[in-house]
C-alpha cells in the first residue's frame, strides 16, 4: 500500500511541476539535426521516444547509437540503491548492459510525450518485464526529460520509483545488477 500511495504522490507531484513550469509552451518547435533543421511536431517527436523505449529491447549498442559523445545520463534516485545517479555515455554502455541483461525485452506501454522547448522533449511511460533471477513483475512508471542536439540525445534524465525496484532483489542484488562487470 505504501509504495502505491507513494508512487501516486511522486506522479502528482511531477505532473504538477510540469504543468507550472511547461504549461502553454507545449507546441511546434524547431531543432537541428546535422546543419538541416527538422521540425519537432507531435509525430516525430514521438518517434524520438519510440526509438529509444524500442533500443532498450536490441541492446546496449542501439541505445548508445542515439547519443551524442558527450551525453549525460541521469538517474536522480537510482543512488538511494547503491548505483550511479550520473554517467557519461561509456558509463551508461556498461551500464546498461547490466540493467538490460537483468530486464529481457521490458515492455513498454502507455507511451507519451511532450515538446516544451525547441530541443527538449518530455517522456512518460509504463515498463513492465519478469525479472529473470527473481521470477518477479518488475512494474515502473517512467518520467524522461530528453535534450538533444543535432539529432543526438545530449541529455537523458529519467525519473523512476526506487521501491518498485524491490522485484529485482534485495539491495546488494540490485546494486550487483547494475554494478557487476562480468555482464560487459
């Protein structure tokens, strides 16, 4: 019951921040991609997530593709479980080849997004996947922000609930997961 009410709490929470901080900026923006500019409207911008939620299914390579050299990834509250709150792109390929190991083809629902500023694009989504070594439902909703450049994600920063990580295992278990470099 706990992690329900606080999982509602944290998603009013953020819902409420962007809608003061984005309200009435959510339109037809313009950015660039490779010296051509393309504009980002409700069906690209779509496609930006859509390509990313899709990668995570194809491996660590795929996601790594969609991001510039110099990309930040951020995970605010993955620190309170013993993993790394920011990487840089070759952090996030170690990463991610354990988190993705550890979550075989993560299905991805209730998918929606939102351009605030000519370059960012906010992301909401629902993963769920078995966790292969606990044999648990492994259920998150997601909040992204998302900035690109040149077509390239430059920052990702994604917003998730630490208690809905319990189905991966304990503590140690988790922090193995995403830690253990035997995986790479």
């Amino acid at each position: 019951m706990k992690t329900k009410t606080l999982n509602q709490i944290l998603t009013i929470l953020i819902a409420v921040f962007l809608t003061n901080m984005y309200s009435g900026q959510a339109q037809k923006k313009q950015t660039e991609t490779n010296s051509e500019e393309i504009t980002i409207n409700e069906k690209n911008q779509g496609k930006i997530v859509q390509d990313l939620l899709e990668a995570f299914n194809l491996g660590a390579e795929n996601v790594l593709e969609l991001f510039d050299e110099g990309a930040i990834i951020e995970y605010p509250y993955a620190y309170s479980l013993g993993t790394p709150s920011s990487l840089n792109k070759t952090q996030y390929g170690d990463y991610l080849k354990g988190a993705l190991s550890n979550m075989p083809d993560i299905a991805f629902s209730q998918v929606k997004s939102y351009i605030t500023e000519n370059h960012i694009v906010w992301a909401e989504f629902h993963g769920e996947v078995i966790i292969p070594s606990t044999k648990q439902l492994y259920k998150q909703d997601y909040v992204a922000r998302i900035i690109l450049k040149k077509g390239k994600i430059i920052h990702y920063k994604e917003y998730w609930n630490p208690m809905a990580v319990s189905a991966m295992g304990d503590h140690k278990e988790v922090n193995k997961m995403f830690n253990d470099k035997s995986k790479q």
